[in-house]
C-alpha cells in the first residue's frame, strides 16, 4: 500500500495504490492522519485510481480520515473508483456517505462548489 500527496490548485489529493487491507490497514491510518494533521489543506481528494482492493478495514481507514478532516470543518472526496473497489464501496453504501465521481478534475472541480 502506498499513498503519495500532491497539491492541484487548493486540494490535496491523495494517490492511493496497492490493496488497503486488514495487513496494510494500520499503516495507512497512520500515515493518512499524519499528512492530514500536518497540512493546512481543508480540502482532500482521495484518489483510489490504483487502489486494487479494499476491505472493510480499509474502508474504515478512509472513514476515520473523513472524521477527522470533518472535525476542522474540512471536506474529502473520492474520485476515480475502479472495478471491486468502487463495487465494494457501493455494495456497502460507502457512496452515500463520502462523495465519489468519475473523474480527478469532477473531484477538483466539486470543491469549487
């Protein structure tokens, strides 16, 4: 599992690849809570283009990142969702709960509104 950072504009995506499972689950939290803690950026954007697999662990881990960026009045979206990952999130009806679109510039753009 490996998550790279960049800024596009005001946003801070997040590259997301590999599989975020119970194995790789700890690791991610902590590096997620690290990069959000240490930045000023209020808007991230998870891309989970190179995301291979997704467990219920590893949704957690995106969820305790929502709640945390939430709580400094933050916002984080996904984008770029792909074949069993974007089917477990929406099975799950993780959809609901964190905003998803197709593409990284919907995502970027989403922030404007």
């Amino acid at each position: 599992m490996q998550i790279k950072t960049r800024q596009v504009d005001d946003v801070l995506v997040f590259d997301m690849e590999g599989r975020l499972e119970h194995q790789t689950s700890g690791d991610a939290n902590d590096e997620m809570t690290r990069i959000i803690k240490d930045s000023d950026n209020k808007m991230i954007l998870l891309n989970l283009k190179g995301l291979e697999y997704v467990s219920s662990s590893g949704l957690s881990v995106i969820l305790l990142a929502a709640k945390l960026i939430q709580s400094s009045r933050g916002k984080i979206k996904i984008c770029e969702a792909k074949g069993v990952v974007k089917e477990v999130m929406e099975i799950t009806g993780f959809n609901n709960l964190l905003p998803m679109y197709e593409s990284e510039k919907e995502g970027i753009t989403s922030f404007a509104n």
